[in-house]
C-alpha cells in the first residue's frame, strides 16, 4: 500500500520520527485558518505518486488566503492517473540542510537496500551515484542500525549525527511496519543537530495488513483515500483501476499472468481498464465474487467489452462457466459484449455453457483479442 504523504508522516510521527505540524485538507471552503500551524505554510497535494513537486502540486503560501487559494486550485487536479482529493496543509521549514535516507527491501538482494545521502530534493534520482552512500543489510535492527552508522560515517561531520539518528529510528519504523519501502526526501537537518522529515514515502505490505491494527484502521477508516486495498481487505482479492478511460474490463486470475495481459492489451494499441487477481478456487458454487467484480467493471464510463482470460488448475471450467453466467445475469449495471479465453480442465463442459449463453469461447489469445477488436470497432 502506497501511503498518501499525510498518513505517512502521521504514521511515522507516533513512531518518534518528527515532521513538520501540519493538517489535512478535504475541502478548501472549509479550511480554518485559526487552526493552522505557523506560517508560512506549504500546501502539498495528496496523491500515492512521486514526482509531486515537479508537476506543481507542492506550493508555498505565505498568508492564510494563499493557503485557500492553492487548495482550491490543487484539489481535482490529476497527476498520473490519480486525482488530488486532498491536500496537507503543513508549517514551512526554512534555513535547512535539505539531506536523503531510504529504506528498500530488495528481493533481488537478499535483504534491505539501506541510502543516504547528504544531498536531497527533488533531483535526486538524476544525482551522480557516487553522491549515495548505499549497502544491503539483513531485514533485522541490528544490522540496519549498523549499516546506517558505518554510511552516516561518510557523509560531513555537520550532518552526519542527524542523519544517524533519522536513520536509527526510521530502521525500526521500517522493521514495525514490515515496509517495502520508506524513503524521506528532504531529510531536514537544522542547527543543533535538530531534523525533521520534509517528506516521507511509506509502502507497505498488504499481506501484513491484518497484523498492522494501525494500518488495518486506516485502511477502514479512509476507504476513499485507499479503494483497491479496501476492496482486497474487505474481499480477499485484488482489483485495481489501471486506466480510467480503459475499453477493456478484464476478469482475470493469476497476478503475473494478468499483468503480462494488461502489458500485451496495451503493446497493441489496446485500453485496459482494471487489473484483476481473482482466485478461481475460492469461486466454487457462488456468485458473489464474481458478481461483485462484474458491477466494478461496470463503473468504468468508457468499457465497451468483457474480456474473460482464464487459465484453470484446480477450478473445473464448466463449472466457472456457469458461475460467470450467473453473476453476468447478476450484474446489470455491465451492458457490454463478453469474450472468454479459457485454458484447462472442463474446457468442453464450457463451451457448451457459453455457447448457450451466445458467449463465444477461444483457447488462443490472438482470437480472442481479434474478437475483442471487433466488438471496439462497432
């Protein structure tokens, strides 16, 4: 789960790290200027993206009417796909050394990708790899602690201390939240050895949601700021909206076999609306998943046509032709032609299902995409 930056610091704040005072924003005409902190003030859109601050979404106000001002503006806004539906509202930190620490867990490694740098803002990503200090530490406080030490070493000896003691407790903030990734960029380093975190980045792992009560209340309580981890917590399955504006509703199981799909739909000119990893083991004699997902697909304004791409192990085929037949009767809300492409035990039990529902069935992919083009064309 990408935390919005707001529920990041706040998340990060009850573990000991300190941020900048700040609130969040939903509705600009309801901002109480008595209640903000000091100024002056940043006005940051809240959306799970890097890339906020070079795309305008991150202002400076010096007065109370700025702060309306660009909230009203940023507030509706888009950057990637996603929308600005709120913003935070925090006290502007000036005269400070503006520093980098990250936390990665890297599979690829075999532990945790453990940063920093002196140097931070919004360029680094395009900065010499010289300029980072980097090592792989094991997933445990020992080690982490231990690789922050020997990195902060190399860093000036006017921010190094700062940067060890951010480093130290967002290493067991990383570890409490079983996070894939937290990375705060700037690091603020004051006089005095004083820091704060100018921006944080947290991922988390949603397999761990149900031993993370904080995550797990967040996730309840701002079901609109996190619709696709809500829907799996809530459903047991993943469903996320790729692409607004996509033509091509997909039910789907298999997460890398619905990824590879979504990667071909879109290498050939085509527009995916959602991905989807529903289990077909767990569909067996009910409707209510697959119903559930057919009503979703149907809110997408612009999905003209149903594409059904099924590879069954366990899940007899004839018997999930049915289901699907029943949750298509269940939900109305979807009025679009549907293409299945099943692979796997049952296939001819299958056949005869679709056939009677006058849902054409394929075995290959190219015949049922050139099925799919020929629903788009009409």
């Amino acid at each position: 789960m990408y935390l919005l930056e707001h529920d990041a610091k706040e998340l990060l704040a009850a573990r000991g790290i300190p941020v900048p005072a700040g609130s969040l924003v939903e509705n600009a005409d309801a901002i109480n200027t008595t209640t903000l902190p000091p100024g002056p003030w940043m006005v940051k859109g809240q959306i799970a993206a890097g890339g906020r601050g070079k795309a305008g979404l991150i202002r400076n106000a010096a007065t109370p009417r700025e702060v309306s001002e660009h909230a009203r503006a940023l507030l509706g806004t888009t950057l990637k796909g996603r929308a600005v539906e709120s913003v935070r509202v925090e006290q502007r930190i000036e005269a400070a050394h503006e520093a980098y620490i990250g936390f990665l867990l890297d599979a690829a490694a075999g532990g945790v990708r453990v940063m920093l740098s002196a140097s931070g803002g919004m360029d680094i990503e395009q900065a010499p790899r010289d300029l980072i200090q980097e090592e792989i530490a094991e997933p445990e406080a020992r080690s982490l602690t231990g690789c922050v030490h020997r990195l902060a070493l190399r860093l000036p000896a006017d921010i190094g201390p700062a940067v060890r003691d951010a480093g130290e407790r967002l290493a067991h903030a990383f570890l409490e939240l079983e996070a894939l990734l937290i990375e705060v960029n700037p690091l603020f380093v004051l006089d005095g050895g004083r820091w704060l975190a100018g921006d944080a980045r947290v991922i988390t792992d949603d397999n761990a949601l149900p031993r993370q009560k904080a995550l797990e209340s967040l996730v309840k309580d701002r079901v609109a700021a996190y619709p696709d981890v809500a829907r799996k917590h809530e459903h047991g399955f993943d469903y996320v909206v790729v692409d607004p504006d996509g033509e091509i509703g997909l039910l789907t199981t298999g997460a890398g076999l619905s990824m590879m799909l979504i990667d071909e739909l879109r290498a050939a000119g085509l527009k995916p609306y959602n991905f989807l990893d529903i289990r077909t083991g767990l569909l067996r004699g009910e409707t209510r998943r697959l119903a559930q997902v057919l009503k979703w697909i149907g809110e997408g304004k612009n999905v003209r046509v149903l594409l059904v791409n099924i590879f069954a192990g366990i899940t007899d085929l004839g018997e999930f032709a049915r289901l699907l037949v029943e949750a298509i009767g269940a939900a109305p809300q979807l009025k679009v032609p549907v293409v299945a492409r099943l692979v796997g035990f049952g296939l001819s039990t299958a056949r005869e299902v679709l056939a009677a529902a006058e849902i054409p069935l394929f075995v290959d992919l190219d015949d049922a995409l050139a099925a799919v083009r020929a629903h788009l064309r009409k």
